[in-house]
C-alpha cells in the first residue's frame, strides 16, 4: 500500500476504493433494547427480492477531500455492469487521475474488465487488494455502518423502502467525516 500512496501523491491521483454488496428486505438484525418482559418484534415480509449496489470511497492524495459514489441495481455485479459503474465514475473525475483499488472479485479479474482498464489507461489504474483482508478496504466499513444502523431492524413494505433508508444512510455517511474514520478503521492514513 506504501508504492501505491507514494504513486498517488507523485500523479496527483484520487486513490478509489471500490466495493459491492448486497441488500434484501430482510433486515439486519441487531441488539437493541426494550422493557423488561416485551421482547422487541420485528416483522418483514417472506420475500427474497435483493439489490446489489456498488460503492467507491474516494480520497484525494493529500487527504484533504473525500467523496462517495454509489450505484444501486437488482441483480447482482458483472464485469459488464461493473465496467458501466467506472464509466459513470469516470465523469466525476474530469481531467483527474484515479488508483482503483479493489478485491479480487472474479469480475474485477474478467476478460472484459482487463482490456477496458487499458483502454482507461490515461487517467485510472487498478490495484488488488491483498487476498482474504477486507479489513483493508474502508467500504467494507461503510457497509456495516449504513446496514447497522439505517437498514438494522427494519420493518418494510418492498425493496423501494430498503433502498429508501439505504439512500438516507449514504447521504448520511457523505455529509460528515465518517470516510476518513473509515480509513483510519481499516488502518490506513494518507
């Protein structure tokens, strides 16, 4: 991680930490208190419609910015959907470099995603995560807080409800300094 810090201050580039999970109306369930003898209920419907959504943290090489990105779509990632997901991040970086780094999802090691990455050359660069250390990424830490927090015991109609308070979560988790702490939870500084 030391090579890629030093090549993101010498470029100038945005160091990006991408990651996908999943959501489903069945709510994480978490401790909570209630009165003595009135066990807290939560009730959710039996459905097992899912989304998956897609997330970069991004921090500038000198740590003075942050920004998140988010994308939210049914079925699950694919090279194809992932390569969308960059082209779109693509815009939010005008005349910017970027170091993607990620997991080593079969995706992210595709065929496809390979040769897209070296037609983006120019301004982004990707780099693996070290296998089995997801301690290392800080939207592994996003995740558990929104889902911990705006999606935990949660009583909800469909998946437009889920994807609602998911919305809140991140919106949340943009305005303050939480992806810095995040960071710093995965044991990383700039």
């Amino acid at each position: 991680m030391a090579a890629g810090k030093k090549n993101a201050r010498r470029r100038r580039a945005w160091l990006l930490f991408q990651d996908e999970s999943g959501l489903s109306e069945r709510p994480p369930f978490r401790s909570t208190w209630a009165p003595n003898g009135h066990t807290p209920v939560v009730i959710h419907p039996f459905r097992w419609t899912k989304a998956s959504v897609a997330a970069v943290l991004a921090y500038r090489w000198d740590g003075r910015r942050c920004q998140l990105f988010f994308q939210t779509k049914e079925n699950s990632y694919n090279a194809k959907t992932l390569i969308a997901f960059l082209r779109d991040l693509r815009k939010h970086f005008p005349r910017r470099r970027g170091i993607l780094l990620w997991d080593r999802l079969q995706a992210h090691r595709s065929l496809a995603m390979r040769a897209y990455l070296k037609t983006q050359r120019a301004w982004l660069t990707a780099e693996y995560l070290p296998a089995y250390a997801p301690d290392l990424n800080p939207v592994e830490t996003l995740w558990g807080n929104v889902k911990g927090q705006e999606l935990a015991n949660r009583s909800v109609e469909d998946m437009t409800d889920v994807l609602d308070d998911f919305r809140t979560g991140m919106r949340r988790a943009r305005r303050h300094d939480l992806p810095f702490s995040f960071l710093a939870h995965a044991g990383l500084f700039l």
